[in-house]
C-alpha cells in the first residue's frame, strides 16, 4: 500500500509542487486546501484527518503549506488584520499539528514551510515575521513531544521563491533587485527546489527538530525593506 502524504495549502505555489514532487516519488498525495479545508477552523481540520484516514487508511505524511500575509506598519495595522495573518500561518500550523499529530503513527512524519521571516525581520511584516518565528519554535516543541511515539517534525525556511503570494510584490519597483542584492546566490528559487527538500525531510528518519534554511544564503545578509519600496512607488 503505497504511504499517503497531505499536502495542506496545496492547490497552488509551493504546495502544489510539493504535492506533485511527492506524486511523482510515488506517495498518494491528497491536497487539502480552501474551501473544503479551513486551518483556522479546528473541526474543519480534524474533518480533513479523519476523511484521509477513513478513505486510504493511514497517513504518514503531513505538510504544512498553508499561508498569507499583508504589509503594513505596525502602528497603523489593524488588529484584525494581525490576527488574520496569524491565525492562518501560526494558529493554523498548530491546529495541523495537534490533529496530525494524533492520528501519525511511528514512522510519521510533518514538515511545516517557515520562512526567512523567521529569522530575518522585515519592515512592514509584523504578523507575518512573527506568526513564522513562532512558527519555527513551534516545529522544536512539536519535535521534542512527538519523538517518543517516532514521529518526526521539521520545517522548511524558503527564501524569495515566486509564487502566487510573492508575485505582487515582485511588481513593485526596486523590490525584487533589493531580494537578489541580498542573495549571494544571485536569484530565486524556484518551487520544485523546496519541494525537493520536502522529499528529503520526508524520508530523513534521523532528522527532527530542523528548521532547514534554502535561500541562497540570503540569512547571510539582510532583508529587502518591502515598507520602503511600496512607500517610495506609490506615497
């Protein structure tokens, strides 16, 4: 029987090729995703477990795509648009975690998609930076709770990689020379290469606990002051 991953946020960007990529490895892949599933509505994510497990039988795999974010000085951020970003990218992660992982058996595993965010702090992206950093934290505690039933948690830290969140920001003057300044690497990444990490996470069985950072170097300098250049383009 062929092992089942979930690819939640996986209709589009990195979690489609996520999806794919594992498709490809040979795992049957279900993408979970809006509107059937909603990781901030904790009934809606226990729903998703139990039809995976209820239609294939078992569940070995769980990643965790799913996320949003906003720009907007932290003095004029409305609350409901912290908590917006922060219940799907940090609240939404835990609620992924806690019904994964109660259904995982040995051998499982859950990787989650952090950000540079998490560590590089980025003017204009209060919730976001906060809600990843969290995140990051959130994937050591998981680890450390879930290794004695021989479940695995890690995460991944892309960098710039395009993707229908990214690519509006790519639009605005100065923002994307400021990404590749930044990046020893000298360019983007691209989906399929963090799906490859995602493979590789997936089957590292003495790997827990990683935040695995894939961003050309870009941790080795600074982020682009996305606040700046949309101020400077359009007032």
């Amino acid at each position: 029987m062929a092992e089942v991953a979930v690819v939640v946020g996986g209709a589009s960007g990195i979690g489609a090729a996520i999806a794919a990529r594992f498709a490809d490895e040979g795992w049957e892949v279900v993408v979970a995703d809006l509107p059937e599933t909603d990781v901030t509505d904790e009934s809606s994510v226990a729903a998703m477990f139990d039809g995976v497990l209820a239609e294939h039988g078992r569940l070995d795999v769980v990643v965790n795509s799913a996320g949003v974010s906003g720009l907007g000085a932290i003095v004029d951020l409305d609350v409901a648009e912290w908590r917006r970003v922060v219940d799907v990218c940090l609240t939404g992660a835990f609620l992924v975690m806690k019904h994964a992982g109660r259904r995982l058996g040995a051998g499982g595993t859950i990787i989650s998609l952090t950000s540079l965010n998490a560590r590089q702090p980025g003017p204009g992206l209060a919730p976001y930076c906060s809600s990843k950093a969290g995140l990051s934290m959130l994937t050591e505690v998981a680890a450390l709770e879930l290794a004695p039933k021989g479940i695995r948690v890690n995460a991944i830290a892309p960098g710039l990689v395009v993707t229908p969140l990214t690519a509006p920001a790519m639009d605005v003057p100065g923002i994307e020379d400021d990404y590749l300044q930044n990046t020893p690497l000298g360019r983007a990444g691209t989906p399929e290469e963090i799906a490859e990490a995602a493979v590789y996470l997936a089957r590292a069985a003495w790997v827990t606990g990683e935040v695995l950072d894939i961003n050309g170097g870009a941790h080795l300098k600074r982020y682009p002051d996305l606040l700046g250049h949309v101020m400077a383009a359009f007032g």
